[in-house]
C-alpha cells in the first residue's frame, strides 16, 4: 500500500458507510459527520455494512487518494456506532489495513538472541 506516513492522524467514522460512495461523499462525510477537514491531510477510514470492505480517504496535497479493500474472508475490527469518531495511531491504521484486531493486539516479547 502507498502510505501516508507515519505520524498521520487517522479518523475512524463508526457505525456503517454506504461503500457507492466516492471522494466527493466521503469527504462531506469526513466535514459534516466527522467534523473534519477532509484536506487536512488526516486519513478517513469507513467500512461497510457486511464489515468485509473498507475505504480510506487521503488529501496528499495535490488531490483526494482513495484505497479501497475487499476482504475475501473475515471483518475489519469496527467500533459501534455509539462511539461516534474514534482516532486511532498509523500502527493502527496499518493493523486495520492488514486485518489485525487494533483494539486487542497482542503483543508478544523480542525475540531473544541465540547462545
């Protein structure tokens, strides 16, 4: 995946995303349920209703990247929509973009040196 970089702030729109929606409706979403730039530079990230699709919008400075994935199997780890926008880390976005459950990683000790 081209990436944003590291240190990008990430905005994660809870609840379900209507997935025909383009850049145009993603971005108002990103102003008007997010109450966010959408060309701030942040990265807005929004799933669809079967949890299997994902989407997130980029301002790179020159225009509106979106990246789109379709899981053959399995869900995105999603909050509910209670939660309303949840701002996650770019590890995060990186565990969310691979299908890892960025709520409850599991972290596990360095490997040790062989003797």
């Amino acid at each position: 995946m081209i990436a944003p970089g590291s240190g990008v702030r990430v905005y994660l729109a809870s609840g379900v995303t209507d997935m025909r929606k383009g850049i145009a409706g993603l971005s108002a979403l990103a102003q008007e349920v997010l109450r966010r730039d959408p060309c701030s530079g942040a990265v807005f990230a929004f799933r669809g209703r079967r949890g299997d699709r994902i989407k997130l919008l980029f301002w790179d400075g020159q225009g509106f990247c979106l990246y789109y994935k379709v899981l053959e199997r399995g869900r995105f780890a999603w909050p509910s929509a209670a939660d309303g926008a949840v701002r996650l880390t770019s590890a995060q976005l990186a565990m969310l973009w691979e299908c890892i459950d960025w709520r409850r990683p599991v972290w596990s000790s360095p490997p040790s040196r062989a003797a």
